[in-house]
C-alpha cells in the first residue's frame, strides 16, 4: 500500500518535471517567430503559449491515452514512473549536449522497451503505424512548406502592407495553435503516461505554467534571435505546416514530435528559394536524433523492463 | 493592452512614414539651396538661407535620432532592421550634403567679399539641371516610402537610377566644363565648383541608394 502511495506520488512529480521541462523547451519553437519578428513581447508570446498548451491537452490530450494503453497494456504505475524518468533523463542529457531530442519519441521508445521487456507487447500494427507517421510527417512538411511558400511568394499583393499585417495576426494565430497542438499532442502524451485524470491534468497545468515562464527564458531568447531570424511568409508556412501536421497526428491518436514537424518545415522553407540557403548538415544532424532516441529509450526501457 | 495594440501595428509602414519626414526636409533643404545658388555672393540672404538650411539639417537629425530608435526598439522585423537603419543613415548623409553644398557657397560668398577676383563662368544652368533632378528624386523617394504597391515602387526605384546616370552625365559635362575653363579660373574657384559638382552627384546617388534600399527592405518583409 505504501509502495502504492509512493510510485502515484512519484509518477505524479515525474508528470510534472516531465510536461514543466517540455513546456519550457518547446515555448520557443511555438512563439518564438511571433517573438523574434517582435509582433509580440517575450510575456506575452509566454501567455499565448501556456494557454495553448493548457487548451491543447484539456480538449484533445486525452486522446493520447490510447497511445499508452496500447503501447503499455499492464499500465502498472511503476512502468508508468519508468518511461516517465526514461523520457526525462533522455531529455535533460540531449539538452546538455546541445542535441535537439523529442519527448514524445524518447516516450513511445521508453513504453515499447518496457512492454517488450514484460512480455506484453502486442500492438506490432500500432508501433507501425507510428513509425509510418514520423517517416512520412518530415517528408510531407517538407513538401508542404515549399509548395505553400512557393505559392505565396508567386502572389503579387496590390497592398503590400495589408499583407503584411495579415501575416503578423496570423503569427499570432500559429503561435496559439502551434502551442495548442503540442499541448493535445506531446504533453497529452506525458499525461497520459502518469495516468490522465483530473489530478495530472492540474499538475500538467501547473507544469505548464511553470515551464513557460521560469524555463523558458534563455530558449526563448536563443531561438527568437538566432533561429528565428526568418521572414514573415516562412514563419507562417513553418508553423502553418507543423500545426497541420501536428493535429492531424493528434486526431489519428499518434504522437508526433513538433519539432520533427517544425525542423523539416523549416528545410521545405528553405528549398523553396532559387537561391537556396539552407545548411542540410544541422537538418540531418537533427534528422539523425529522430531515429536515436526512440531506439536509446526503447533500449532502455527493455533494461529496466528486465531487471 | 500594449502588446494587443502592437499586434495591429505594422512597424515598418510607421518607419517608412517617419522616413518620409525626412525626405521632406531634404527637398525643403534642396528648395533653400536653389534659392541660394541664383543670389549674388554679396546677398546677405544668402547667410540667412545659409542658416535655415542648418536648422533643416538639426531637425533631420532629430527625426532621424527618433527613427533609428523606433527601427530598434519597435514591431519590426529584425531581417529588415540593418536595412531601415542604412535607410534612415543615407537619407540623413543627403541633408547633411545639403548642408555642405550651402556652406561652401556661403563660404565662397566670403571669400570674394574679401577681394577673390570672381571669373564668372555661366554655371547656373549645370546646377539648377542637378538641383532640379534632386527635387525630382526627393519627390518619388517619398512616393516610394507612401506606396502600398511593389509594381509601382520597383518602377519608381528605376526612375529614379535613371535621374540619377542623368545627374552623372550633367556631372562629366560640368567637370569637362569645368577643366575646359581651368586655365581663367583660380585654384580656390576650381576647386569650390568641383566640390559642388561631386555633391549634387553624390545627393542623387544617396536618393538611388535609398531607392535601393527601400526595394530590399519591401521584398525582405513579403518573400
């Protein structure tokens, strides 16, 4: 019964580290083109973001538990606390070293190690399924981003600067859906993962807001100022294709990282132009992590399932 | 309720306006100096107009000190910010050869009170030609900065380059006028009507530069 208490307590804390660390990591990749174009400010890109994610996994986050349900059939709280502490060790070591990793993969790896490792593993079909989605979402973003752009740089505007504050509303617009999409998606995931009940979505509400605004200061910055030095249209069209993509994800019931999405949207951007300007070095770096660390974690959780 | 209000703000199209202020003074300051190269050197106007153009010039400056803060400190894009800045340094280096340009015939103006035998070559239509393409090219500068439309802005850009290769063929004309008559005239006359040949030119390459730039800013902001 005490060892009952302990591992709720615990998934409940790792819930929390866990959705408070993606909070704060992703909040740059959601607001920080609205920011770094200063539309809005830092504090208020922060409130459009924890209020996307707030709204993102109340509505639609509870459709992750699937994800879960297949993937760790038992649901015993203690593989729950083990994916969880996987996905979060997994993370904190990427950003230490600079290497960006996605949560939800680190997790879906780390569920699939351990029911694997039990012998519970049944959803072959499901791990297909996902693993089709995060080759074929890249590959789509990709497309979809340089087609947009491609269409909108065609477009001659009879006024430009009404254009142009089109674009600034709908930056804001993206920022509000892309944090809302990762909420329904990744940090839907999370909680799922620790058991989606009215306790964890408070705490992941909680987390959220933690994150957002006592994590993600220097990321924000970061990104804003150097990776996001991109021009209005692109930004639209990155965050345009990762919002799709994403919530697509999301009512399909698969995770998908919002960064994989973002990341190769952002690649698609950049081959849209005559003049190419895009280093595939970084993007294949990234590329590669997307395939490393659902392994490392499915790895891992087959070693922690074992012992 | 501030960042709200910022959300309807287009940063850019307020800088442009701002800029435009300053258009304004360069053909008010230009406007001066037509004034001042048809008055006669003993004119005391010529002092007085002298100094309207330096009140011009510490104005530009003042505009031109706000703009720079609003490029950095506003709504704008920060892929445009280098470019609003060179626009708002190369529309102020054009007030500030205004200024040079009245100095220098206010300066001129001293030196043949003070006895500097005067060879009165015919130079005003060279200058009025120049002054007048500088007016031409003050005025589809601001044309550019109120303009919504690519279209017509590209082809303002292109007018006003083509002032600009006019204002560098009235500029060799004059030079060749200019070493032409080099024998009558003295080394001070020589050189103040050389240096004001190479400051109109260079008035209407800061008027094609700006052109330049507002093209690249406008297309930085859309594509």
């Amino acid at each position: 019964m005490t060892l009952m208490i302990w591992l709720s307590t615990a998934v409940v804390i790792l819930t929390f580290a866990a959705v408070m660390l993606v909070a704060g990591n992703n909040l740059s990749a959601c607001v920080g083109p609205a920011v770094g174009s200063r539309i809005i400010t830092k504090r208020f890109g922060m409130l459009i973001g924890a209020a996307g994610f707030s709204l993102g996994l109340i509505v639609q986050g509870a459709g992750m538990t699937r994800t879960v349900n297949l993937l760790l059939p038992s649901g015993v709280l203690q593989f729950r606390a083990e994916a969880l502490l996987v996905a979060i060790l997994i993370f904190v070591i990427a950003d230490l070293i600079r290497a960006p990793v996605s949560v939800s993969m680190s997790l879906v790896g780390g569920l699939a190690g351990l029911s694997v490792a039990q012998g519970a593993f049944r959803s072959g079909v499901y791990v297909a399924e996902v693993a089709f989605m995060w080759v074929a979402a890249p590959l789509i973003a990709i497309a979809f981003s340089f087609y947009l752009l491609r269409i909108i740089n065609r477009s001659k505007p009879k006024n430009f600067w009404r254009r142009l504050q089109i674009y600034k509303i709908l930056l804001i617009a993206l920022a509000l859906s892309t944090s809302y999409v990762l909420g329904a998606n990744t940090i839907g995931l999370i909680v799922a993962t620790g058991g989606f009940d009215l306790t964890t979505i408070a705490v992941a509400v909680a987390a959220i807001f933690v994150g957002t605004f006592y994590l993600s200061a220097g990321e924000i910055r970061r990104v804003s100022e150097e990776l996001f030095l991109m021009r209005y249209p692109n930004a639209m069209a990155t965050l345009l294709t990762s919002t799709v993509l994403v919530e697509a994800a999301t009512l399909l019931k698969i995770p998908l990282s919002n960064t994989q999405a973002l990341a190769s949207a952002v690649f698609g951007a950049g081959l849209s132009y005559k003049s190419k300007f895009v280093s595939a070095k970084p993007f294949l770096l990234t590329a590669s992590t997307w395939v490393i660390a659902p392994l490392l974690s499915f790895a891992i959780g087959l070693i922690l399932g074992s012992i | 309720m501030k960042s709200i209000k910022g959300i309807l703000v287009v940063g850019e199209k307020n800088i442009f306006g701002e800029l435009s202020q300053i258009v304004d003074i360069a053909a008010e300051a230009n406007a001066l100096l037509e004034k001042m190269f048809k008055m006669a050197p003993t004119d005391s106007k010529l002092t007085e107009a002298q100094r309207a153009v330096q009140t011009l010039h510490r104005k530009a400056s003042e505009v031109g000190f706000k703009v720079s803060e609003d490029i950095t400190g506003g709504a704008v894009s920060p892929n445009v910010i280098d470019s609003l800045l060179a626009c708002a340094a190369t529309i102020g280096d054009v007030v500030h050869t205004c200024l040079h340009i009245s100095r220098e015939l206010d300066r001129m103006a001293i030196a043949y009170s003070a006895g500097l035998e005067m060879h009165h070559a015919d130079w005003d239509p060279v200058f009025d030609r120049m002054l007048e393409l500088i007016e031409k090219s003050l005025a589809k500068l601001k044309q550019a900065l109120l303009s919504s439309d690519m279209a017509e802005i590209l082809s303002l850009h292109k007018e006003i380059q083509a002032l600009e290769d006019r204002g560098d063929d009235i500029k060799d004309q004059g030079f060749d006028r200019l070493y032409g008559i080099a024998p009558q005239l003295n080394y001070l006359e020589f050189f103040h009507y050389q240096k004001m040949l190479h400051n109109c030119e260079d008035i209407l390459n800061g008027c094609a530069d700006f052109a330049s730039l507002i093209v690249s800013v406008v297309t930085s902001i859309l594509k």
